[in-house]
C-alpha cells in the first residue's frame, strides 16, 4: 500500500461531498468512474480498502451533521459563558466574542453581539480586555440566511462550526473565574500573545506580526484585504505551508546549534509544533503543514514505510475526519490540493530535470491552473495579474517581510524601549506602506480580472478536466510540436468554458434582495447589453466618533457586486436610477467607485435632489455617462425592446411619482417596472396607454398601500407580481391589502422578504420562463 493512500483520502473527499451534497445523480456518477480508476490499478486490498474508507467517512459526515443541533433553549435569557478571547472584537460601539454556553454535560458554542452604550465603556473594554468567563443577559436571534444567489450564507457558515444563536446582549457582566482546563490555557496563551503584541508594537509592525506568526487578521482593512484578493495573492495573509516550513527550519537549525542529538529532534519539533498550532489557533493550513510535520517525525522515530503522498494523505484523512465540514472550505481546498501539487511534481521525471528559474515559473503556472475552479466558484471571477503577482509578491513576503516581522517580535520584545527597535518598527512600517501601495497599483490595472459568472455543472467538468489534460500532456513522452498543438486545443477548451456564462443564450432578470429598497438585475443573451435598475440603499444615522465602525456593512460589496459578478458581469451598460428616494438609490455613489458603470439614467427630477449630485461627484474613478430623460422624450427608448413611459409631465411635486416607469420585454414576456408611483400615476398610466398587457408585474412602492389600485390591477392584468421589501420592515410592506388584492385575481406573488431573491431566466428556444427564488425552483408552463 505504500504510495497509495492518496487514493484513500481522495475516496473520503468524495464520499464527504457526495453526503452533504443537495444534488447526488451526477457525483454518484462521479463515484462509479472513480470506482473504474481504482480497479484498473489492479489492487483489489486498494479497491477493498477504498470502499470502506468511503462507507466510514460518508457515516461520520452524515452523523455529524444528523447530531448538529442546538442545545439551547429559544426563550433562554440568561447565560454563563467562557469566553474565547481572541476571538473579541470591538469596532466602534460593537462588541463582539465567540463564547461557549455550559450546562451540566452539554456545551455549545454561540456569536454574542453587544452594542457599547459609551464611550467610557468602550475604553474599559479595550483596557480591561474581557474576563475568561462572563455572566450575560439578552435574547437569541437565528443567523441570517441566504437572501441572494451564489451569496455568502451566513446561517449555513455558523453551522458549520456548530454555531446556531446569535446573542444579541443587553449587559455583558465580568466575573473572577479563570481557565481550568489545560486546553483552554493554551488557547488562552494565543489572546495573552496578540495582547501583548498590541500594548508593545504599533502600526504595521503589530498587524503584521499578528497575521504572520499568529495568524489573526483582525486589524487588517477591508480595503488592503480586497487589494490582495484582487491580484490572486490572498493566501499569503494566512500562515500556510510556506511560513511553517520556515519556523521548522528556524527551530530545527537553533536545536541544531545548543547541540539537541538528531535523534531527540523529532520528539521537540512535535513538541514545539503542537503548542505553535494553538498559538495560531490551528487554522486549516496551520493544521495541514503541522501534521505533515508530525507525520514525517513519526516516521523517523518509528522507520514507518510512509512516503510524502502518503502523509499528505493521512494528514487529508485526519482533518476530514475531525471535522467533514471542511471540505466546504475555499481554504481546504486550496491548501491540500496545491500541497500534492508540490508533492507530485517533485516526483516527477520531467520537473526536476529543469533549471530552478523554469521550474519556479512552471510551478506558479501550476499554481494557478490548480486554483482556478477553486477560486472560480467560491469569487465567480480569476486575476489576470496573480501569475506575476505571485512571482513578485512571494519572495517579498518569505525572504523579506516574514522574517522581519519575527525578527521584530524579538526585538520588541526584548528591547521595547530601545532606539534600535524604534528604528527597526519605523523602517518596517515603511516597507509595508510601499508593499501595500505597489499592490494598490497593481489594483488600478485595466481589466485586472476577468469574471466568469458561476459556472454550470457541464463548465466546470470541461474545466476540471482540462487541468488534468494539461498534466497528462506535461508528462508525457510527447514531441515538443505535439505537446505545442495539445495545449493549443485545451486551452480552447478552457476558455470555452471560462466565457460560458457570456456566449449562453439566455436572458436573465434578478430582483436582487437588498432589504426595504429596490434592485433589479437585468441581463441579455450571448454578449448584449445589461441593466441595473435602482441600487436600493441602507439608511446610516448620525453618530459620534467613537461609535463610528472602520468595517460598515455596505450593500455595494457584500450583496449588489457579488450578486452581478456571479451571473457573469465585469460592467453594467446602463444603470437606470427610477427616482432620487435612497432606498432606490443610497448605493450610487459606492457602485461608480466599486464597479464599472458605463451610463447612468435617469430624470432632471431626480438629479435636482442634492444627495443624488453629492453621490456623482464622490470618488476619483471615471464618471459614466449621464443621460436625463426630459418629459418631452417620453417615451424613450432604452433597447429596442424596453421604453420609458413614465414621467411625461415635470411639474410633479411628490419624488415617488417623478419615478421612472419602464415597460417593454424581456425574454418574450411582457413586463412593467414602476418604482414608487402612487394611485394617481396608475390612474394617468391607464388614461395614457389604454392597451398595456402585461405577463410581470414589479409592483410599486413596495407593496405600499398608496399604490396598486384595483382598476390599475384589472388594466395590466398581469399572471405575477414581485415585490421588494425587506424582512420584518419598520413600514410593514407590503400592506396586506395590496398582496390580497393580488391573490383575488390569482396572481402569482412573489415577495424578497418571504422568498428572497428572485430570477427569471429565459432561453431563446422556449416560450415560457424558469423561475428561481433562493429556496425553490419551478417552470412556469
């Protein structure tokens, strides 16, 4: 068997996705190929032993998430908790913590929320730190599920680490109680380090040396996080494989110097390693490179027959195994499969018979290939630059700014007051400011990434299957002509399936959930034209200084981005604002910042309002094209199949009924948008255009009870309605007249807050369209 457990944890991963997986048809097809590769390697102890590996991990995975459930009573008010302090963040007036309830011999885990009431407890708070365990008073609130398509779930996240409560706190009480068990010591001494770090270092010294040796990125910003996502070099925030083997080396050469036999090494790396792990917190990667290490040292204390495949593997086999859930995770995926891309290429004939310049560049080619379904899927986009960005960046960090950043926590540590580390901190910093600015330059590159959209099913297949035809070419005995013409043909292939989601021919119209505002997605076939219809808008209140967050929530990039990228788009051509009100256009300002917008419309109305003029005039980007539809053009073309219709008057006083209301098709049914007109524009539509059929209609205002008359209703006479509004709104929409009014005449509703997310998706050869909420399917016949 030696050699062969690779096929082992590669037959767990399976089962482990095949378990949890929604849709099982086509990875039990998977399954059965596999199958067909084990048997014609001729082991029938290797088939034999697969077979039960997939039983065992498909029970533990399915008894995992069988027995994952809250312990927790709803109506529980009062809590004693042990807190995990390096999990404590405050940002402005939030505090927040990860803590573990107790009772008798039940424990779980749950995410505590508390809303500082001043400025003085703030303070104490950061001076005091929090105490190991806390007395709390407050009330348990459910996760917020997935409101979007292809959007983060964050209930289904939290569960995956056994969290099921939020806890929203009234007051946070400290107690006396210190840490008992040795475990929770240990991962206490990780809080007591970071502590530590903060009171003796500053600025980038600090955060850096919390990231890179503590592996905690807590102060690090949101902005310099999405430069280094952008450019495909994110991975080097987190310790990985590469800062282990560093630290292995580094302590390995210190045994080697205070005269530690090599045969007592082992047992002090295994040591040292194992209390390092709790010191960064056993990240997914910290756990991967430390078990490997352990590995290697047991077979050097025991002369185990174990090869590097092999304890890849075994270490693959004991992470899966400790927690089956983490194969949903972006950074398991990436961290154990590049780590046996290392692993097989260093066994391979043909690499190691290059120069170490053509093998640090093929190695990065690899790099990149492996990671892209990866990335594809979880990012729906890839960064052009990430090959030369990993190129540059990554000897920067591992030969440069790894080593002075521990270099810097001894010198801190040791000599805090001295002008020599006042020095060093200083030349530090600004080493990392002109790193992070040379990374914000790379950001400004045109066309720095290219989006593909969620990819189908059939994509990804041609996807993955290329990646490993490129392997195959890369080994075989091939001449250099036939290997030139074979990556040739796959690289076809490759971008056949990487513009997928472009060249298909279907249209798509996404009512986008953005909460109590309006958002619609519309998006044509092959390569035309798209539109955002309103940006919706999160109301922000006045607040002092300190209450103010450095990380707010932002609609652009937590929802509209993510939600526009993962059906394919890099750019929107028209951005249609309906009228100034800020849940329809809050979001203005950080889209023409964040996102390309070739040219905003919208009415002389609407750009009168001075909000709408500050959010145009914010930001250093490019500024889209401006076209004002005057009441005169009324109606006006927008394509050959959407018009305005709506406002064909200037003298309106009320800004909901200034609303641009737009009608045409979309696929081939008929659709009606009307923002937020109330009862008497309805009635001047009716006047108006006396024969207006409609198969979809957006309804007004929310579902406000101003809007969406009965005569209006029976003129249109559409087959359904779709509603914006946001879960549990102050305003209570919609008004449970207007969704009655609806119901009577056998309209089908569809509401955000109730079903979130909305889509239709047309193909050129059917009639009708396929209707999508977040939690169901159907055809519409």
């Amino acid at each position: 068997m030696r050699g062969y457990y690779v096929f082992l944890a590669l037959s767990a991963c399976l089962a482990v996705i095949v378990t949890y997986a929604s849709s099982k048809t086509l990875l039990i097809f998977f399954v059965f190929l596999w199958l067909i590769r084990l048997f014609f390697l001729k082991n029938k102890q290797l088939v034999y032993l697969s077979l039960l590996i997939m039983a065992l991990f498909s029970w533990r995975a399915f008894s995992l998430d069988q027995n994952n459930q809250s312990q927790i009573e709803e109506a529980t008010t009062e809590f004693y908790l042990s807190v995990k302090r390096d999990t404590v963040k405050i940002d402005g007036d939030r505090l927040q913590f990860e803590a573990q309830w107790e009772e008798k011999s039940q424990k779980e885990s749950v995410m505590v929320f508390y809303q500082l009431a001043t400025e003085e407890e703030k303070n104490d708070c950061l001076k005091e730190g929090m105490s190991p365990y806390v007395y709390v008073t407050g009330e348990l609130k459910q996760p917020g599920n997935q409101r979007n398509f292809h959007q983060f779930d964050y209930r289904n996240y939290l569960r995956r680490q056994k969290i099921h409560w939020l806890l929203e706190a009234d007051q946070v009480y400290r107690t006396n109680r210190d840490y008992e068990r040795v475990v929770d010591k240990l991962r206490d001494l990780r809080y007591q380090i970071l502590n530590l770090v903060d009171r003796k270092f500053a600025g980038n010294l600090a955060t850096y040396i919390k990231m890179l040796l503590f592996s905690d990125r807590r102060d690090l910003s949101d902005e310099v996080l999405l430069d280094f996502q952008n450019i495909g070099i994110i991975h080097i925030l987190s310790i990985s494989g590469m800062h282990i083997s560093f630290y292995i080396h580094l302590v390995r050469t210190l045994f080697l110097r205070l005269g530690v036999t090599r045969e007592r090494i082992p047992f002090l790396m295994m040591t040292v390693l194992t209390v390092y792990g709790f010191l960064a917190g056993w990240g997914t990667s910290v756990f991967r490179a430390i078990f490997q290490s352990h590995f290697k040292s047991l077979r050097s204390l025991m002369n185990l027959p174990l090869t590097s495949h092999d304890i890849w593997a075994v270490t693959c086999l004991t992470a899966l195994w400790i927690n089956p859930y983490l194969i949903f995770s972006l950074g398991f995926q990436l961290s154990y499969s590049l780590s046996l891309l290392l692993i097989l290429l260093s066994g391979t004939p043909q690499f190691n018979r290059l120069s170490n310049l053509k093998q640090s560049l093929l190695l990065t080619v690899f790099i990149n290939i492996v990671s892209l379904p990866f990335i594809i899927y979880h990012n729906f986009e890839f960064p052009w630059l990430s090959f030369v960005a990993n190129l540059v960046i990554i000897p920067i960090f591992s030969h440069l700014i790894l080593p002075a950043s521990l270099i810097g926590f001894f010198l801190g540590w040791l000599f805090h007051s001295s002008i020599l580390f006042t020095l060093y901190q200083s030349i530090f910093n600004q080493i990392i400011q002109s790193v992070e600015a040379f990374i914000h330059l790379l950001n400004d590159f045109p066309f720095l990434t290219f989006v593909t959209g969620r990819l189908s099913t059939f994509s990804m297949l041609i996807l993955i299957f290329s990646m490993f035809f490129i392997f195959w070419i890369f080994e075989n005995k091939k001449t250099y002509q036939e290997k030139i013409f074979s990556y040739f043909l796959v690289g076809l292939m490759m971008t056949a399936a990487l513009t997928s989601e472009h060249w298909f021919p279907k249209t798509r119209l996404v009512v986008i959930d953005v909460g109590q505002g309006d958002s619609l997605l519309i998006k044509g076939p092959f390569w035309q034209e798209s539109f955002l219809i309103d940006t919706g808008g999160i109301f922000s209140y006045p607040a002092e200084k300190w209450q103010s967050r450095e990380n707010p929530y932002q609609l652009t990039d937590r929802v509209l981005i993510p939600v526009m990228k993962s059906y394919g788009l890099s750019q929107v051509d028209q951005l249609i604002l309906t009228h100034s009100d800020h849940d329809h256009s809050g979001e203005l300002a950080n889209l023409i910042n964040d996102f390309e917008i070739k040219k905003i419309v919208m009415s002389p109305m609407t750009l009168e309002n001075e909000n709408i003029q500050k959010q145009l005039l914010t930001g250093n980007k490019k500024r889209p094209q401006l076209e004002l539809l005057d009441p005169d053009q009324i109606p006006y073309s927008l394509t050959s199949q959407l018009k305005v219709i709506w406002p064909s008057e200037s003298e309106i006083d009320n800004a909901n009924n200034t609303s641009l209301v737009i009608y045409g098709k979309v696929g081939k049914e008929w659709w009606l948008f009307t923002g937020d007109i109330e009862a008497e524009i309805e009635e001047k539509l009716v006047e108006k255009y006396p024969h207006l059929p409609v198969d979809n209609l957006k309804v007004s205002h929310h579902g406000s009870q101003t809007s969406t008359l009965s005569e209006f209703v029976d003129h249109i006479e559409p087959s359904r309605a779709l509603i914006s509004a946001g879960q549990k709104n102050r305003y209570n929409h919609p008004h449970p007249e207007v969704v009655d009014r609806l119901n009577v005449r056998g309209i089908e509703v569809f509401q955000t807050n109730k079903h979130g997310s909305i889509a239709f998706t047309y193909f050129l050869n059917k009639e009708h369209a396929i209707i999508e909420t977040v939690h169901s399917k159907e055809e519409i016949e």
